[in-house]
C-alpha cells in the first residue's frame, strides 16, 4: 500500500516539473520571437490585426473575387517594404546601359547646362620633346596672334562704337558681327558690360558702349564710394580676384574689397555678361584660371584681355618653359569653352620682354579679343 502511494506521489512530482519546463519553455519562445523574428506579414502568415488590414486594402482594390483581394492588398503591403536600388537604364532600342534610373519620388534634377568646378586646368603637351623655352614661346605667340574667326565690319545700321578699329583707339575691339548677338542687343539697348581694372586704363570702349546704352559697370578699387554713377557708367569699389576673401582674417583696407567674378554676378542678380572686359596688370592668368574652372565664362558673350608676358604673373610658378605651356593651356581652354580670338593687338611701344628677355623679338604685352560662338543670351 505505500509503495503505491510512493509512485504516485513520485508521478505527480513529475509531471508538475514537466509542466513547468513546458511552461518556461513556451514563454522562452516566445520573448525570442517577439525580439529578433521577422513579423508574420513578412514569412507570409498574417495574423488577425494583419488580417484586418489587409482585408481594407482587399476593399480599395476594387477586386471582385476576395481571395484576389486579399492576395493583391498582401503584394502591395510587401511591396512598401521594399527599398529602391539604383539600377543601369537599359536603352530599349540597342539595350546598352546609358545611365542610371533614380526613383521618382527623388530630388529634382540639376540643371543641365550648369557645369560642376573643376580642381585644374588640362595641360596641353609639350610644343617639342626638347620641353625648350623658345619652342613654347613659338607656338604661344603663332597661338595668339592667329584669329580664329573674321568679324564682318558693322552694317550702316549698325551704332558706332569707339575702339571697334584698328588704329590709335584700336587696342580695345568688340565684334559686332551679326552673326553673334551683340549688335543685336545693343540696338534692343539690352546688353551688359563689365569693365575689370584697378583705376589706371583707358575707359574710351566703355563710354561708347554707355552712349549707345549698354548697362556699364567698371569695377575699380581705389574709389572712395561703394558705388557711384557717372557718365551713363555704373562704378563700383570692388576688384576682381580669383578668390573671395576669407572671412576670418580682417580687412586691412576698409575702402576697398576683393571678390571673385562669380561672387559679383551673384550680388548683383546678373546672370549674363555681354562684354567682359579685363586689364589686372599680371593677375589675369589666375582670375581666367577661376574663369575657367568654376564654368563663369558660360555666362560671357566676349572677352576682352589684356596679358603681361614680361613675367610669369601672380602665383604662376615653374621654369619658363612650364609657365608657357601653362598660359597656352588656359587659352585653349577658352577653345573648348567655344570661345574664338577675332581681335589681338600689340604696342609697338612696349618694351621687347618675355618673361625677363627677349624671345623671338615679342613685346611684353598683347590685347586680345574672344567671341563666344555657343552664346544665345
């Protein structure tokens, strides 16, 4: 009799501890689950409230069928889990890839005639393996004075514009072909003009444009007001630089300032530059250099330059033969940027120095002009 007492006792026991492991067990599961497991919508088991959801969607779907429903409102619940990956865009007519396909739920476009800057400037090869200074002086100087397009002389109908010929006033030109649109704009009294300089240069090109009403403004740094109107010519006491001043170091000229040609344009609210005209005594080089490099000349229908050769110019380092190899390079820059010489004049009077000597007999300074045949203001 208490044997069986005793094995019964014992069985009981047994099971209670069972049904504890079973309980621990099933409780262990579940906290498992409910941490790291993925949600029944997503192994394709919904539960109750999933259900429900679904069955909404299954309603706005429209379907006849509810089972149809309900597998078209589970596709479309899926679907909105899924992140978008950038794909190649397949051309469907050769099947090559020609770009990549961004959702359209995406940030607008950028502009795309806007250009991204640039770090440098393509070096053009070397004119002879020799690397020789006389062979890059030789093809700079062919480069030069070589114009690329013929500018028609203005019709009759056409205003007159002061330094537009050759001779004593002819070391300014501009080109009213009316291929281009200058003339144009300015018979619509619709052009701009900017005139770079520090104060010393001949304003003659300037005041003829200003008569025949183009907007006019010379930016000079020793003027004593920020800005002053005179003689139909809009003056500013600014001086083109090929970098803005860093905020952080104090001005030590309180009555004059330096900014890069983009930094004014943006200041001023202009987009588009009919003339740009710029005599920087040897900083030329390095502001066509920000030119180039930050897409402004874009925005430039002519350019009118004035360059020093008498020395490599402000931070332009390297032996000679680099420093004109590096002057030919930007200007076929301005090649690429559909820019063409139509106007280069010499000083006889200027002394015969290239970069300290004389080479091939060539002065010291050059005006050059440029039209930009892609401009369409």
């Amino acid at each position: 009799m208490w044997r069986d007492r005793l094995t019964r006792g014992l069985a009981l026991r047994l099971c209670l501890l069972l049904t504890a492991l079973c309980v621990c067990l099933h409780v262990y599961l579940e906290l498992g689950e409910r941490r790291g497991a993925p949600s029944p919508l997503t192994l394709g088991r919904p539960t109750q409230t999933s259900q429900v959801l679904l069955d909404s969607e299954a309603r706005k779907l429209g379907a006849a069928d509810p089972m149809e429903r309900r597998v078209g409102a589970e596709d479309r619940a899926v679907k909105r889990r899924v992140s978008y990956v950038r794909t190649p865009k397949k051309d469907s007519v050769a099947g090559k890839t020609v770009g990549w396909e961004e959702p359209s739920t995406c940030c607008p476009p950028l502009r795309p005639n806007r250009k991204s800057a640039r770090w440098h400037i393509e070096l053009e090869p070397w004119a002879s393996d020799s690397h020789s200074l006389e062979e890059e002086a030789r093809r700079f100087l062919s480069y030069i004075t070589t114009p690329q397009v013929f500018c028609a002389p203005p019709s009759p109908e056409s205003p007159v514009v002061q330094g537009g010929q050759e001779g004593p006033e002819g070391r300014w030109a501009v080109c009213l072909d009316s291929r281009y649109s200058l003339a144009q704009r300015i018979h619509i009294q619709h052009c701009r003009v900017y005139s770079l300089g520090l104060g010393m240069e001949d304003k003659t090109l300037e005041r003829s444009l200003a008569r025949v009403g183009c907007e006019v403004h010379c930016f000079d740094p020793s003027l004593r007001q920020a800005h002053l109107q005179e003689s139909d010519m809009w003056l500013h006491r600014l001086s083109v630089d090929w970098r803005d001043p860093n905020p952080a170091i104090p001005a030590q000229r309180q009555h004059s300032n330096t900014k890069k040609l983009a930094t004014i344009l943006n200041d001023f609210g202009h987009r588009q530059v009919d003339v740009l005209k710029a005599d920087m005594e040897s900083a030329e080089w390095k502001i066509l250099e920000n030119l180039v490099l930050e897409g402004v000349l874009s925005s430039v229908g002519q350019l009118l330059l004035e360059i020093h050769l008498h020395w490599a110019g402000f931070e332009v380092g390297g032996d000679d033969p680099s420093v004109v190899r590096y002057w030919f390079s930007l200007l076929k820059e301005l090649e690429r940027a559909h820019f063409r010489l139509f106007h280069y004049h010499s000083d006889p009077a200027k002394p015969r120095i290239f970069l300290h000597r004389n080479v091939l007999n060539a002065t010291s300074a050059y005006t050059l002009g440029w039209v930009n045949t892609q401009w369409r203001p």
